[in-house]
C-alpha cells in the first residue's frame, strides 16, 4: 500500500464511514434558566403554563412555552412568529443533546416551584 492508501485506510471504521466521524463528539454549551413566567391554571389542554429565558452558551433564548400535554407530561416549545396564519421556528435547535438539555433545565425549574 502507498502512504496515501495508509492514512485513509487507518481512518476508515465500519464500511465506508470514516473512523473520525465516530470520534467526534460535539461541544453541547453550558445552559442556564434566567428566567421563568409562570401563569395561572387553565382547563385547556395543552395548556401552557409560563414562559422562559434560558441562555445557551453565549446566547438568550427568550419566549421559550412550557406546556402541559394531554397525558400529563411536560414540553417546551421554542419561540416562533406567526405570519400570515403560519408559525415559523425564531430559534432551531440542531442538537437532539442541547434541546434535551434546555427542556429539561425549564421542566425541571418548574416542577421544583411546583413543590414550594
């Protein structure tokens, strides 16, 4: 084998996909609740219950909604403009890690003022 052949046959991991990629474990950024807007109990389902602040890294993320679905369980929904009757996403979180990480620092915020 030539040196060429070598280095990419030393990166290579299962198949085609070279092994690098699999190495590559991206920076998820530190996250931080700022602030929380709770509201009133409402009977509508999925009800929102507050509105947040978190930072992400270097960036705030404001008009973060807290709802309660129908089984009970909790979800964020990320800050959206309405135009022409349609809701476009404001914020894209690309990460499956750091939309995990910012629902659960609200979610968990929440249900620790749920127990005061």
């Amino acid at each position: 084998m030539g040196q060429d052949e070598d280095k990419v046959s030393s990166l290579r991991g299962w198949g085609d996909v070279p092994m690098r990629d699999f190495e590559k474990q991206p920076h998820v950024p530190e996250v931080e609740l700022l602030k929380f807007y709770p509201f009133e109990i409402s009977s509508k389902k999925p009800r929102l219950l507050g509105y947040a602040e978190v930072r992400v890294g270097e960036v705030i993320i404001k008009g973060i909604k807290l709802f309660q679905a129908k089984n009970g369980g909790l979800f964020i929904q990320l800050p959206t403009v309405n135009f022409d009757g349609q809701d476009y996403p404001v914020v894209e979180l690309r990460s499956k890690t750091l939309l995990d990480k910012v629902r659960r620092e609200v979610v968990d915020y929440y249900k620790a003022l749920e127990n005061v």
